[in-house]
C-alpha cells in the first residue's frame, strides 16, 4: 500500500513538473509572439506613416483622399501617406494659419506664409533641420545651392537652418501683352513710355477685340494695387505681385515703396487712371474676376506668370482664334532704369514645427520624394487619366478642373533647364516657341534685386510696416484721384515714423552681412 502510494506521488509530482514546464514554455511562446506582434505593428505604422501637408492657394480641383491613386503611388514609394491640407474656401490664408498656430493644432510639414516662419522660430516652435536634412533628404540638401542656405540661416538668430527655402533661378514674372491686339491698331512694339501710353489710347479706341464695343481695358490691376508689377518696373520701382521690395536707391538698400521712382510710377499710373487706360476698377478686383477680363479678351497689357498662361491662352482662344500672347520689353523711361523684379532665393517654402518632431523624418522623406530626379516624370505628369493622358506615345497633361483631385506637389526649384522641360511637358507644340520668347524677353529685362532673401526679422515689432497697408493706402488714394500726388511726401514721412527708419537701419544691417 505504501509503495502504491509512494508510486502515485512520484508519478503526481513529474506530472506536476511537465504542466509548469509547459505553461512556462507557454507563457514564453505567448510573450515572444506578443512582442513579435508588437514589432509587426510598429512596423507596420512606420511603413504606413501618415504626414499631414499644409498648404493654401491650391489651385483648380479637389483635395484627394487616401485612396486616391496619386496619393497610393508616393504611399507605395516612400512609405509615407500624403495628407493634403488647405485653407477653407472662403478664408484668408495669413489669417487661417496664425489662427492655426495660435489654437496649436499644427500640421506636420507647412508652407509659412505672411511672415509665419519667423512667428515659429521666434516662439521656439520651428524645427531646426540641419542635421535632419542631410540624413532624411539628401536630394533636397544637395539640390538646394549652399547660397540659399546661407540666406536662410541669416534669417535666424542662431544661424541654423528653420526652413527649405524656393529656388527660382530664372526670372517668374512677365510684362504681358497681346500681339494680335497690337496688329489690329497697326503699331509696333512701344520702345518709350509715351509710345506705350499711345498704344493703351488706341487699345482703348480702336476695338483690338473686334466686338463692337468699346468695353477694351488697356491695362488692369488688382485690389490693393497688385499685380499691375509692369507699370512700376518702368520706372526702376522693385515689386513683388503688388508690395513693394527693397533694392538699391540712392547708393543704399531702401525701401521701393518711399523712393523717387515709386512716386514717378504713381504719377504716371494716376493719369493711366484718370484716361481711363487704366482699369478703373483695379482696385476693386478680386483674383477671379482679374483673370475673368484677361481670359475673356478685355485685357491688352497685363503682369503674370509665363509658366502658367496655358489655361489662360486656351481661355482667350475661345472667343479670339487668333490671340497671341507675347512678352512686352518694358519701355524706357527718361531718368529711370526700368527691370523686372526677380527673386530667386530663400523665400521660405517648407517647415516642420517642433509640435511635429516625431514625425519629421516621415516629412523629409516625403519632401525628399519630390526632389529626388528619379521621380521628375511622376512629379511633371501625375497620373494617367486623371493628370495627364498619352496621345501617340507622348504624356500630355490634362487641364485642371473643379471636379478632378489636384495633383500632389511639394518642388519648388526651378532652374533653366527644368523650366525648358516644364514647357515641352506643360504646353502643347504650338504654344512652346510663344512661351519660350516671353521667357527671353523677361530674362532680358529681369534684376535680381538687393533685398532677394531679406529674413521677415527686420520687421519685427512693425507689423504695419511689414503689411505695406501705409502704402496701399496711399497709392490707392492718389491713384483714384481722391489725394493729389503730393500726399506722397506725406506718407514718406509717416512711414518713417511709424518704424520705417528702424526697419531700414535693420535692413541695411542684414545686407552688410549677407552680401
């Protein structure tokens, strides 16, 4: 009896043993799957990032959503989900994203606008990428010449790198005019800024569009007084789409906005004015309803981007067969040397906000995908069918339209060669030569200006200064007629006052430096 039992209780206590064993071996197995799984997971959220990209002024079409086909091809390349974000229709840009910083709900990567890149690196919010670009995008840090670093480093207080500057090596703007207008009224091409004022009379009088109608508008502007750059270059004046830059006046880099020529320009746009040569509604047009008259045939010399006439040249040969758009060599000016204002480096196009760190090697990755040559052909002609469609064997794109996703972009650098490239890809065979001969007329004309790169510091503490709405004011009022042009010494002085002199001082400052 006992050896039974004795017997029992070896036989209890082995199996005993081999159950703990096994839970034990179980408890193992579970663990190590457990952090396999965990491991699976994390690298599934790696290799499925989602990195949210904010920009506004987006163009024709509607923002793609994760299985949009654009969006699953840059997914499939870099890992990375494209999640575009933009401006509600209706809102000002500069106001929506400081309103976004403000309520701290930042995306991953932005396009700073309104001088929003120095709020962040003010405040300690923008991410210094000095070391991150290099390792996370190679071809954007390569890329990018080592001028345009420096400009964005002079921009900082601590001499580091806040943001991927826009590289734009050839000029952007152009003094547009329409040739077939210019056939009609039997001219040539004004050399002089009375032989241009003659050819606006005679755009004004003589029915260039053919309807029978004398609703011609020689030459038109914006609200505020922008996008009219080409009346302002004559007279040797730098502007940037409206505001007014900074360049060399009087042996120093000065503001263009209280310089003589500036007054000179304005003189003379006021008589444009008061002839009605100029679009008496100029200051009231919306962005819409300016490129509506250009599209429509009502506009003969107007001031935009070569690059982008496509749309608008299809636009115009709809109701004109024979439209022709041409760049307009800016006529001289006694006692003035007149250039189109280009600027080519460190405005600032992309930033991370510290808010955003864990995920700015996600970013860069993303951004990267953009600069990377290898993807030149995506990037040019998105997706077929929707971006681009093949006409005997070639990539022709399509034209943008409300109801279509917009194409994915982040690039910004433009040279000679790739905007040659951009022309054979972005516009059809017959429009290549008439957008290639503006370029060289603009090239011609074209000054890259002392101010190119200016950091927004120099604007601190002057909000108003930095807005140009002392200016705007003013021209508005002298041109409509309502001041005399003599209130322009008025706002000079104002202007001083009002911080301009200490912001100058700055400005002089930084050039010293940055030359």
């Amino acid at each position: 009896m006992r050896k039974r039992f004795y017997h029992f209780l070896l036989f209890s206590v082995a199996l005993l043993i081999m159950v703990l064993v096994t839970a034990c071996s179980n408890s193992e197995d579970t663990a190590n799957q457990d952090e396999e799984n965990d491991e699976l997971e994390t690298e599934e959220r790696e290799e499925t990032a989602t990195v949210s990209v904010f920009k506004s002024h987006l163009g024709k079409g509607t923002i793609p959503d994760s299985d949009d086909p654009h969006v699953q091809y840059i997914k499939e390349k870099t890992g990375v989900e494209y999640e575009l974000q933009s401006t509600p229709p209706g809102s000002e840009p500069a106001e929506y994203i400081n309103l976004m910083i403000a309520s701290e709900d930042f995306p991953d990567i932005l396009r700073p606008i309104g001088g929003v890149e120095q709020t962040l690196i003010d405040q300690g919010g923008a991410l210094p990428l000095d070391d991150l670009l290099p390792e996370y995008a190679p071809n954007v840090w390569e890329r990018i010449p080592e001028e345009a670093w420096n400009i964005v480093r002079s921009a900082s207080p601590d001499g580091k790198i806040y943001y991927v500057p826009k590289v734009y090596l050839v000029p952007e703007r152009a003094a547009l005019l329409r040739q077939d207008w210019l056939d009609k009224v039997g001219m040539d091409m004004p050399e002089t800024l009375d032989e241009y004022k003659e050819m606006l009379i005679a755009f004004r009088d003589q029915d260039p569009n053919g309807n029978g109608e004398q609703d011609e508008l020689p030459t038109t502007g914006r609200e505020f007084g922008r996008w009219m750059d080409h009346l302002f270059a004559m007279f040797g004046v730098a502007m940037w789409e409206g505001y007014p830059e900074w360049d060399i006046y009087e042996g120093e880099i000065n503001y263009a906005g209280t310089s003589e020529n500036m007054k000179a320009a304005i003189a003379f746009i006021r008589e444009l004015y008061e002839e009605e040569l100029l679009d008496n509604e100029t200051f009231l047009n919306k962005g819409d309803v300016w490129t509506a008259k250009i599209n429509n045939n009502l506009v003969g010399s107007w001031y935009h981007l070569p690059a982008n006439l496509h749309e608008r040249y299809l636009a115009m040969k709809e109701g004109a067969p024979d439209a022709y758009v041409v760049g307009m060599p800016l006529p001289e000016v006694d006692g003035f040397e007149g250039y189109i204002t280009q600027k080519s480096m460190g405005e600032p196009e992309w930033m991370i906000p510290v808010a955003s760190e864990d995920n700015a090697a996600n970013a860069l990755k993303l951004l990267d995908f953009f600069y990377d040559p290898e993807n030149a052909d995506f990037v040019q002609y998105g997706i077929e069918g929707v971006q681009h469609e093949v006409v005997d064997g070639e990539k022709q794109l399509l034209p943008s339209s409300d109801d279509k996703p917009i194409a994915l972009g982040m690039l910004n650098l433009t040279t000679e060669e790739s905007m040659d490239i951009r022309i054979d890809n972005s516009f059809p065979e017959d429009e290549q030569q008439m957008v290639r001969d503006i370029f060289e007329v603009s090239k011609a004309d074209a000054r890259r200006i002392a101010g190119d790169g200016l950091p927004s510091t120099v604007y601190d503490g002057y909000p108003d200064i930095q807005s140009h709405k002392l200016f705007q004011e003013y021209l508005t009022k002298i041109v409509i007629g309502e001041w005399s042009i003599d209130k322009f010494d008025e706002f000079v002085e104002k202007w001083n006052q009002s911080g301009g002199e200490e912001v100058t001082q700055r400005v002089q400052e930084w050039y010293e430096t940055a030359k």
